[in-house]
C-alpha cells in the first residue's frame, strides 16, 4: 500500500528555507500584540471569538510550518485533525448538557 | 530468496530448536528483555494474578451476600471490596488483557515483522503496569479505597478518609502503559506490515487491535487529566468539582466517563477479533463480511466515544441532552450486531471443529449478544431511571465483560497456546473447565438481571429477605466459575512441562503466525515473508492440499 | 543483542539503525509517527481540563474576567514571545541538524534551553507575587475583594495553578530531554541521514509552546463584562 513507501537509504526530508521560519516567527509575535490589543478593547461577544480566532491561526502556523506537517504524510495530517476532532467531540457534547439545563420542556 | 507461502509449513526453523525462550537463560534476560513474545510472557504473568486477586474481592463479596444481613464484613469494608473488585479486574485485567498478553506476542508476527516498532517502550509499559500494580497493592494492604471504581465527587475528594490519592495515582500509571501499549500498536500496523501484506489482507484480529488502540490513545488521557484533578483537589483541599467554589460534581462524571465507556470498547474490541479469527480457523472458512467485519471495529471505536452520558442519566444533566445520548447509545449496537450476523452467517452450513477455542467462542456470541441488548434496555432512559444502579446493570456489564471478553481471553489464549508455548493444552479437561465456566457464569449472573428488575440496589452489603434465593444461587454459580478459572491455571502450567508438543500449525489454520515454529524464533521469521494471500483464505489452502472445500 | 541470522541484506549497517526495521527510512517514519501519536495523547490531556474551564467560563463569567485582571499581562505577554523565539530556535536546530550542521545544532538547541529558562523564571516570578497575594487555592487563599465573586474567583485560580502547572512541568521535562539531546549532538550524531531524535524533541517543544499560546489568552486576556 502507498504507506510502505520508504526511501532505501535516507529519510525522506525537506529541508525550509530560513526565510519560511522567519516569516512564520513575525507573524507569530505580531499574533500575540494583536490579540493583547485586542483584549483591551470592548467587542462585546465577539471578544471571546477573536482570541480563539487568533490563537488557533496562531497554533496552525507552527503546526504546519515549525512541526512540518505541511510536508508530511497524508498519515500524520489525519492524526493532527483527529485529535482536535476528538476534543471537539468533548466539548460539544458536554457542552449540550451545560447549555440546555435551564430550557423547560413544555 | 524463498518467499513462504500459505502452504509451505516445510519453511520454519527445522534446521534449529532454537527460539525465544530458549535463546537466552537468566532472569534478567526476562526482566530486560525487549523481545515482544517475552514481554507478552510477564504480562500473561502480571494480569493473571491480578485476575486471581480481583477475584478473590468478588468471592468475599458473594459469600457475604448468601445471607440478607450484613454479617460477614462490616459495610465500610464491603465497599473497599467492591472498589477494589472493580480497580482490580477494570485497570489490571480486562483493559490489558487481550492487548498486552495476546496482542503483543501474535500482532507483530500476524504482520509479518520482528518485533513491535518501539521495543523498549513496550518494556516501559510492561514496567508501568507493574509500578501502577505495586501502588495498588500497598494501598490495599495499608487499607484499601471505599469510593466505587468510578471515583465519583465529592465523596472521592472531600468525605472519603480512604486512600483516594494512592488508587487514583495507580490508575493514572496505569494509564500511561495502556496509552503506550496503544501508540507502539497503531505505528507498527501502519509501518512494519510485511511486503505484500495489504490492509484487507490483515486479519480481522489485527482489524480489532488497531481499533482498541485508537480508543487508548484518545480516551485514556482524558482518564489520566480527570484523576489528576481528583488527586489535585484530594491534595490540596479545595478544587475543580468542589460545590463550595462553584464545581460541579456532575462535571466529574462527564470526564471520569469520557474515558470510561470507551474503556468498555477496549475491553470488548479485541475479545471480537480474537473471536473472528478463531471461528474463521475452526470453520476453516474465510468470515463472512470481512469488510464488513473489519469497518465495524472501527465503527465501535468512533461511536464509543458519543455515548459517555448514558452513565449519567439519573445524575442530573439536562433532559435534551440525555435524550441525545441515548439516541447515539442506540447506534452504537448497531455494528456490534454486524459482527454478531458476519459470525452467525460464517458458522452456518459450516463443520465445526468443537475444540476448546471454539467452545468458549460460540459461548462469547451468545452471552455477549445477551450483555450487549441488555445494554440497550439501559440506553432507553425511561427504563434505565428504573433498573440504574441496581443489579440489572451489574449483570449487564458482566456478560459482556466476562461472558465476553473474558471468554474470548480464554480462547485466544487456548488458540494460540501452542504457537506461544511449543506445547498442547490437554483438551478434555479444558473441555470440563469452558462447560464449568459456562454453566456457573450463567448461574453467576442471570439472577442478578432479576435480583436488578425486582429492585435490588448495586453496592450494598445487606439486602431485603426476599431477595435470598436469588442471591443463593449466584452465590452458588460463583463457585462453579471459581473452580472453572481454576482448571486452566493447573493444567496450562502443567502443559509447559508435560503437555504434548505441537508443530508450527496444530490447528491447520491460515495466518502468518502459523508459518513460523512453535515456539517462534526469537526474530519471529527466518526470513521476511511475503505475503500473497487473502485473509483466511482456506479454500485456497485445502484446494491446495486436496481437500473440499466447507460450503 | 544484534540479529545475525536474518536473510535480509544489510549491505550499510548505519549506527542508529535498530535491528527490526528495514532501514533508516521507516525508522524515521515510525519515530516520527510515535511522537505525534504521543501528541494526540496530550492535546486530549489538556483539552480535557481545558474543557472543564470553558465550561466554567461560560457560567461563571464575570468571575473569570475579575480572576484574569488579577494576572499580569506584561509578564504573560513576555513569556509568550520569549517561547515563541524558543520555538524558533528549536525549528533551526531541527534545521541544522538536518543540513549537517553541529555548529548550528548545538548553538540553536543551547538558545532553545536558554529562552525556555527564561520562561521558567518569569514564571517563577508569577507564582511568586501570587503567592504572596493570596492567590492560592486551599487554606492559603486569603484574597477577599468582589467577595461576591470570591469563591469563584479561587476556582479560576485552581485552574491558572493547574494549567500553568502542567504546562510548566511540561516545559521541565523538555529541558531535560533537550539536554540529552544537546548531548547527542556534542556527539555529533546526528546528519542528514539521521537526525530523527531532533526532529521528534522539536515535535515536542512546539507542541508545548502551542499550549501557551492557547493558555496566554485564556489565563490573562479575558475582557471584562460590563454590567449595567
């Protein structure tokens, strides 16, 4: 299957251009001074949304640029999006309850 | 370079009576070993002393409940020893059981490789196991844990003046092997099958470990982070599911279950594969469905962790919610069933081979098919507020639990003795022992679903007179499956030494670990295999041997 | 405990190569796999207390924006550039390692273990002023403003100490295995051939640097709701 894939002597690497770190660096810290800014300034609900916003674009970044998973297998892909998924599971379904105790069935 | 065939038994180690057990002597060449079939040794040793631990809470247990009164152990001491039954038999048995013993040695030869993908990680969770044992074993001795396996706050954190923070420590150690076990699983089916050796040529054994090994890498740290808080709260006095600071105690159980009923998944997904492949050998035909067979593990495993609030019914979460919950424990049957049907429709019309295996097999389907639709008269939340925490449910978990995966432990343990030992068990009286088995787990636990509808709760050391009879005979029933778990640990150790010895492939079975000798190499194969076949693919084998074939 | 009765040919037997694969290659791939497999165990570890937290937050809401002005941003904000650079390092020093580099190798996972450190202390720091604020949970929590709030505001507490707390074990222990791995690389041990070791602690020290930069905001940037 397309899995056994290997290459006889090295891994397979793909090596980034320096120029990929830097630029997924600053856009790292500038994430982080906006997303500060952000937090002094009422936007009312929306808030809450633009900090998960920014940290999540954040953590995909170094996911898929310092952790490389933009060069890996289609294998390591799923693992990464099944993980999250999992947790998603968890706090829906928790979440259900928590956000329908107070509703009154008629 | 010969490639080994289906038919080619000629292949293995003639030329050498050397393999893994005697390939090195000494004690330490054991304890340091990083040889999967060795670690699957201590591991055989390590869970069936804990089983035989587990089992002597539950015998203290039915002897106290022979009578309506408390009589026998004090109620404080009743509740450490259904904790302890629980702790014992969940975390140190069932849950490593067919992974640890029978997974780590069959699952790298079935693949065609030498050993497991991290060797010394599987030793770390061998010596995890026994660290979270020894935890255990000193909380018991110093006085044991009263809470109920499940923990639950805020008893388990601010009323209990037992050892909370020692057995939750155990759990969350033993976690971690689990979680490791899991990991080095999912890498070698990925990375290390043989050439040739295709997903839908696997058998469905393989199917089934890959799927329990996706549940203990994504449920087990939710386990390991809920225990964690408990201990964190048990420490320091105040915490997480504190009502006093605004905690929910139903929080906990959210968490605590997350984990817990995907447990139940890992502890029945490989009984059904062990199941599949047994029947497929002593049919001697391919399973029926095998596609089928083999997405529904996977089915199991995603739709064992929608269904977790069912444990919390009564525990007061929102209606809506619980309404969600039982619709999805209703699902998750489903390919449950599509196993039970694939095995049903593969026996029909077959020449069964009634050797031991099968014998405890045929007795996994019918008592798991009991256990599993009781399951569902629980999803059904009218009924479930009736019978919860009652010993309906406490039968209910126990067919599946033992009348299933227990069962099926003893036949993949009967199945593949021979390949692990190079020897025989004698097969009359493990006959005796699976009937004895049977019939006193039966008797065990069919009274308890009754003893559960006519209202008698779970967890109490006395009870109301009329429930007596019932009681007697589970009580009674105990005694014969006592002495049914008693038989094979006599006469499998005395195997080892006098039992007859067995060729690489007594039961004339197709796989990959039947091509090698009994017992393996130390590297499993002589040379890689190359694989060519399908999975249980016995009308090309018996057409190859002259044979006709079963319809 | 070598093999030698295997029929496989072995023509280039590499160091590091372990007996039971076929070759560097899926060596590579199976550690690289493991590691992320490991991953997927701690994001459901601190997702799940993580949830816990949210699910507070969403009934407690005023008490939690109270709990996160007692944090100091300054000191958070900081943390977080300084693992982000630390993050940084760690991806060259994979970098180099993989060009062949030991100069690079061992200078960059030096940065790493030095900003990582820093992170350390700063929260030393933290922990420190909390401390003497009160600002522990148990019979040490003697903080008494918004008394209306104050239990709640002691839970949040529970969870800043929790997760920092397993966070910063989490950075503990990567310091440790980063010095193993600077070890290795003294040794110059790692190439273009195999450099595995480095690849899966990079794996590692980022993913605990994604947990921060999910904590930062959670623990010291909730904006406050305004009552009427």
């Amino acid at each position: 299957m397309a899995d056994q894939q290997h290459l006889e002597h090295a891994p397979h690497s793909h090596v980034t251009p320096l120029y990929v770190y830097f630029t997924v660096f600053f856009a790292l810290a500038i994430g982080t001074l906006l997303t500060w800014y952000a937090s002094t300034i009422d936007l009312q609900e929306w808030n809450t949304p633009v900090a998960l916003i920014i940290a999540t674009i954040k953590a995909v970044l170094v996911i898929l640029f310092f952790m490389h998973v933009k060069y890996s297998t289609r294998l390591t892909w799923v693992v990464v999006v099944a993980s999250f998924l999992w947790l998603g599971v968890l706090f829906v379904l928790t979440f259900a309850d928590y956000l329908t105790r107070g509703w009154l069935m008629k | 370079m010969t490639t080994a065939t289906l038919h080619d038994v000629r292949l293995v180690g003639a030329s050498t009576n050397r393999n893994y057990i005697n390939d090195e002597y000494g004690a330490l060449s054991w304890l340091l070993t990083k040889d999967h079939k060795r670690i699957a040794i201590l591991y055989l040793i390590s869970v069936s002393i804990m089983f035989v631990l587990g089992g002597f809470f539950a015998m203290m247990m039915r002897i106290e409940l022979l009578t309506p009164d408390g009589d026998l152990l004090t109620s404080d001491t009743y509740n450490k020893f259904f904790t302890m039954h629980g702790v014992v038999m969940i975390f140190f048995f069932l849950i490593p059981a067919i992974p640890a013993v029978l997974g780590n040695f069959i699952l790298p030869i079935q693949l065609g490789a030498k050993d497991l993908a991290f060797p010394k990680i599987n030793l770390l969770s061998w010596y995890l196991y026994m660290a979270a044992a020894v935890v255990g074993l000193v909380v018991i001795i110093t006085g044991g844990v009263d809470t109920g396996w499940t923990f639950y706050t805020p008893f388990s954190t601010q009323y209990s003046n037992t050892h909370v923070f020692g057995t939750t420590l155990a759990g969350f150690i033993a976690g971690f092997s689990s979680i490791l076990t899991g990991l080095n699983f999912i890498v070698t089916i990925h990375r290390m099958r043989a050439p040739g050796l295709t997903w839908y040529r696997l058998p469905l054994f393989v199917w089934a470990m890959y799927a329990t090994s996706v549940v203990m890498l994504l449920a087990t740290p939710v386990l390991a982070i809920t225990l964690t808080m408990l201990m964190i709260e048990r420490a320091v006095g105040v915490g997480f599911f504190d009502p006093a600071l605004g905690g929910d105690p139903v929080l906990y159980q959210h968490m605590f279950w997350f984990y817990s009923h995907p447990a139940v998944y890992i502890m029945i997904l490989p009984a059904m594969g062990v199941a599949s492949d047994v029947v497929a050998a002593f049919t001697r035909k391919k399973i029926f469905g095998y596609r089928f067979v083999a997405f529904s593990s996977l089915a199991i495993a995603f739709l064992g962790f929608l269904v977790w609030a069912h444990h919390l019914f009564v525990a007061g979460i929102s209606v809506y919610s619980a309404m969600i919950f039982s619709f999805l424990s209703f699902f998750v049957a489903v390919p449950s069933a599509i196993k039970v049907f694939n095995w049903t429709a593969t026996l029909y019309r077959a020449s069964v081979s009634w050797q031991t295996p099968m014998l405890y097999i045929l007795g996994f389907i019918g008592l798991f098919t009991i256990g599993g639709v009781t399951g569902l008269f629980l999803a059904s939340i009218g009924l479930d507020i009736h019978v919860t925490d009652t010993y309906f449910v406490v039968a209910h978990f126990h067919y599946v639990m033992v009348g299933g995966t227990v069962m099926a432990y003893m036949a993949g343990l009967h199945y593949w003795w021979p390949k692990i030992t190079g020897r025989m068990y004698p097969e009359w009286w493990a006959r005796l022992a699976a009937l004895l088995v049977f019939v006193g787990f039966n008797l065990t636990f069919f009274p308890q679903f009754i003893l559960g509808y006519v209202g008698m709760p779970r967890r109490y050391h006395a009870y109301a007179p009329e429930f007596q009879v019932l009681n007697v005979l589970s009580t009674a029933g105990a005694s014969v499956l006592a002495v049914g778990y008693i038989l094979p640990i006599i006469y499998l150790v005395w195997s080892i030494w006098f039992g007859r010895k067995a060729g690489p492939n007594p039961w004339g079975a197709v796989g990959l670990e039947w091509t090698t000798s009994s017992p393996p190499p130390k590297e499993n194969f002589h040379e890689t295999p190359v694989v060519t076949w399908d999975a249980y693919d016995y009308p090309a084998m018996m057409k190859a041997m002259g044979e006709t074939q079963n319809v | 405990m070598s093999d030698l009765a295997l029929g496989n040919e072995h023509h280039h037997h590499h160091p590091f190569l372990q007996h039971h694969f076929e070759d560097l290659g899926q060596q590579h791939e199976a550690s690289t796999l493991g590691m992320w497999m490991f991953l997927c165990t701690e994001i459901l570890f601190f997702g799940g207390i993580l949830c816990a937290y949210w699910i507070y937050r969403v009934m407690y809401p005023e008490a939690w924006a109270v709990a996160a002005e007692l944090q100091n941003k300054l000191y958070g904000g900081l943390n977080t550039i300084v693992l982000i650079i630390s993050s940084l390092t760690m991806a060259l020093a994979v970098r180099a390692a993989q060009v062949g580099s030991r100069m690079w190798q061992l200078g960059m996972l030096f940065a790493t273990l030095i900003f990582g450190s820093v992170f350390l202390a700063v929260k030393g720091i933290e922990y420190s002023m909390h401390w003497h604020e009160g600002l522990f949970p148990g019979s040490h929590f003697t903080w008494h403003e918004h008394p209306a709030v104050a239990q709640k505001v002691q839970l949040f507490m529970c969870f800043y100490w929790g997760l920092t707390g397993l966070h910063a074990l989490h950075m503990i222990i990567g310091a440790g295995l980063l010095l193993w791995i600077i070890g290795r690389a003294w040794r110059n041990d790692f190439g273009p051939e195999y450099y595995a070791p480095v690849e899966i602690m990079g794996l590692y020290w980022h993913f605990v640097d994604i947990v921060w930069i999910f904590l930062f905001p959670f623990l010291y940037l909730i904006h406050g709701v305004h009552h009427g």
